[in-house]
C-alpha cells in the first residue's frame, strides 16, 4: 500500500494537519492499491482544481479543505410562527386532540399555509395521519410519511357473486401463492418490470444502493393494515366508470414502496433535521429547500418511491388475475402517503403533502376502505378548496395497536369474521374491525368532498400474520 508520509503532504502543500488526517484515511481505504506517484498526482490535482471535486463520492471532504466554503453545510434556525395558516377540520368532534394539536403544531411553521384534517386523522408521527398540508417552496420528508407512495388499487372483474361459490379454494391458493407480507422476503419468482430499469436508479448514490433490493421486494406488500382481498362491489346509477349498475367480483390491495420507500424516508429526513434547525417539539417537520439539490434529490426519490409502490400493485393483480383466468374490466387507484405539486384557489403555487389522506379533485376517482369486514367506498372528487383537494384514506384507527390487542382475542376475531362471511388469511388481532372507526360515519362525515360511485366488501382478505 503506497500511502505518502505526513512529510510528503507537506512538499505537495497539505500542511493542514486536519487535512492530512482525512487524506490519509481516504487514500488508505479507497486508493490503497494506487503507486504514490498516482496518488501525489490526484491530490495535487484535488488542490488546484477542488471545484471539479466538490461532489465526488470519496474524494469531496478533500476538495473542501481548498474550498472557501466550509466542509459541514451550513443550516437554518427557524422559530415557529404565532400567527397560523389556514387549517379546516372534518369531522373534528371525532378526531383526538392529540393529532389536533399535531396538526395546529405544523401550521405554525413558516413555510406552512394551508392545511386540513380529514375525518379519519388521528395521531401520529409528525404530522397526524389524515393529514393535508400545504407548503411554499418546500417538501418535508416526514410529512410525507415513511412509507412513501402507500397506495390503494382495485380491479373490477366482470363476475359475479357465484365465482366465490365455485372459486373461493382456488382464490385462496393464489392470494398464498401469489402475494408475500412481512418485511422480509420475496415472492418464489422475481417478477419483470419496467420499474427495475428506470434510469432514475441511477440518479443518487443512494438510489443505486436500493435497487437490488427494490427488485427483490417487487411485488410484495408489509405488514400492519397493508392487504389484498378478493370481494364485491356493487357500481351505483351513473357510476363515472362507464359500466352498468350492478355487482362485480373485485380485487382490492393496499400497500407502499417497501424498504425503498422507508429507506428514502429515513435519508431525507436526517438530512432536513441537519439543515433546517426547529423547536424540538417539531424537529420531525424539518423541510428541504425545492430550489436547492437535496430538496431536488428527494422529490426524484420520492417518485421513483411511488412509481415503484405502483409496480408493486400491477405485480400482484396481474399475478393474481393470471393465476385464476380473470380479465379486468376497469382499474382505480390512488396514492395517500405522497407530496404534489399544486395551486391554492388565490393562484398560489404550493406543495400539497397528504398523509393517510386520498386526493380528491374535481373528477379523480379514488378507493377509501374500512376494515378487513366492513365496506370501502369507490368514490370520486368534489374538488373542494378548502379541504386542498383531499379526502379520507380509510376510517382511521380508533385504538392504538396495543389497545387493540389488548381488547380482542383470537377467538374473538374469529367470531367477527364468520358473522360477516370473511375468510382471514394471515392477519392478526392489532387489525381487527373494532380498532377502526365506523367507516360509514366516516364517509358520513365527507360529504362535501367526494361522491360515492360504488361500495364494496371484501370476502377473502389476505394480511401479515404478525
């Protein structure tokens, strides 16, 4: 290994001693197979043009040493604003004061200037789950969420009520077979698709980093209330699909962007809580610049993250239709874990983060579920301003995942199941229905937002066991 002495940095003009500790460990872990001529050569090279040098993978500590800048970027102290944006709350009689004082917390600060809280929030992890905030030249990482581009899907398929009758073993097989759940694992064979060569991949080190492993969960789906389920739903008078009013066989999934969405989350997170300085109790909703190249970086990420969540969606009805001869008549989907470009009803441009909220313009089609027995509801946007375009994800908890273990045995579940014609494969007691609000209160409670096109209940539900 030809590492030059402290001698050597000197002559080449490294008399820094900070400098010459960060050259040595740098050349010794990643050029140690390099002649000292190569090495002198690099370094002296780094010295007189850093600038070329500034954003390499290894050698940008060294470049900044030459640099007037300093080597740790510079962050920004903010403190929270008195004077609050806009909020409007749905349903706020129903929804705990503890995501109202979360969400009261986020409109205060300064890059905040409209938000809404949908009749399903309750608490959660800096922002409040059912949370819409809006935002000026800014997107804040974890009030996207960490599960990124968390999605539902539907495919409605032209049977009836009488496949369950004829094919509910077979539909079971192929939800074991064909849908994996937990945080590990894959499914028996890595499915093709478009998503594993997009170019964006190689867009940041990091990106690079998490596509094997983005290939490997492809098609896949977590744990907690993440599903897929076999039921039926009945199309209402004049349904925007176009299709005639009656009862079809539908699948219906939900789930995000696995360990790619989480891992992007995590790294962009870090480095907003490192460049943008808030009180503590708000830490969490440090946001990166949009005109800088880190707030840049994470919105490539972010929807990559949720092209992928998407992949991961087609992956599994594609599978499950294949494996049981079934065509789709019509697909609706939506995202709820996500950040959008938009304009305010004063001609304002902003970025619009939903968290465990379901967009809702005038005209967009999207799914709100209830629990693994009761109704989700395919509906379609009003377009209301002052909600920021948004609906309800789902009916929202009414319990923690503890309380809800704690008040429901298995036993138990299996009662609630067999009352309402469900066959459970996996899941467990921390999702069972009575830690869900009462999904048609819920729905009861939005109105104003959306329009119901169709109503459906799941009949085989597949969920992680754990």
């Amino acid at each position: 290994m030809s590492i030059l002495k402290t001698k050597e940095l000197s002559k080449i003009g490294y008399t820094n001693d900070k400098a010459r500790s960060l050259v040595i460990n740098i050349m010794a872990k990643h050029f140690k197979h390099h002649s000292k001529i190569q090495i002198t050569e690099l370094l002296t090279h780094i010295k007189d043009q850093p600038e070329k040098y500034e954003d390499h993978e290894t050698l940008s500590p060294i470049a900044l040493t030459w640099m007037d800048r300093p080597k740790i970027q510079d962050f920004k102290a903010y403190n929270l604003l008195q004077e609050r944006g806009q909020l409007r709350i749905y349903g706020g009689k129903d929804i705990d004061q503890g995501a109202k004082k979360q969400m009261e917390l986020a409109m205060s600060l300064p890059v905040a200037t409209q938000g809404a809280l949908m009749p399903d929030a309750h608490t959660g992890y800096g922002l409040p789950i059912g949370a819409v905030l809006a935002t000026e030249d800014a997107v804040i990482p974890y009030a996207v969420g960490v599960d990124i581009g968390c999605r539902m899907a539907m495919t409605i398929i032209d049977e009836t009520d009488s496949f369950f009758k004829r094919y509910s073993h077979q539909a079971k097989i192929a939800l074991k077979e064909w849908t994996h759940f937990g945080m590990e694992g894959t499914l028996p064979a890595l499915p093709d698709h478009e998503i594993m060569d997009s170019s964006m991949f190689k867009e940041t080190e990091l990106l690079k980093k998490l596509q094997g492993k983005a290939a490997r969960q492809l098609g896949t789906s977590g744990g907690g209330n993440h599903f897929v389920e076999f039921g039926e739903i009945e199309l209402y008078p004049d349904n925007a699909m176009g299709l005639a009013p009656k009862k079809y066989l539908a699948l219906l999934s939900h789930s995000g962007s696995r360990g790619l969405g989480a891992n992007i989350a995590q790294h962009y997170t870090r480095m907003a809580m490192a460049q943008c300085k808030l009180p503590k109790e708000a830490e969490r909703l440090a946001w990166l610049d949009m005109n800088t190249a880190a707030g840049q970086d994470y919105w490539l990420s972010m929807n990559l993250a949720g092209d992928y969540a998407k992949a991961c969606h087609e992956v599994i009805h594609h599978n499950l239709l294949k494996a049981l001869g079934l065509e789709a008549l019509a697909t609706v989907e939506n995202h709820h874990n996500f950040a959008w470009r938009d304009v305010l009803e004063d001609g304002r441009e902003v970025i619009v983060h939903r968290k465990g909220a379901t967009p809702a313009h005038a005209g967009e089609m999207g799914i709100i579920p209830g629990s693994m027995t009761t109704a989700a509801y395919l509906v379609m946007g009003k377009g209301i301003p002052a909600a920021l375009h948004s609906a309800a994800h789902g009916a929202g908890r009414a319990m923690s995942r503890q309380k809800a273990k704690n008040n429901m045995t298995a036993s138990a579940l299996k009662k609630i199941l067999s009352n309402a014609g469900v066959t459970l494969i996996g899941g467990s007691v921390e999702e069972n229905p009575n830690a869900y609000k009462d999904i048609d209160k819920v729905m009861a409670l939005q109105k104003s937002l959306i329009e119901v096109q169709g109503r459906f209940m799941p009949k085989i539900v597949r969920m992680n066991k754990d």
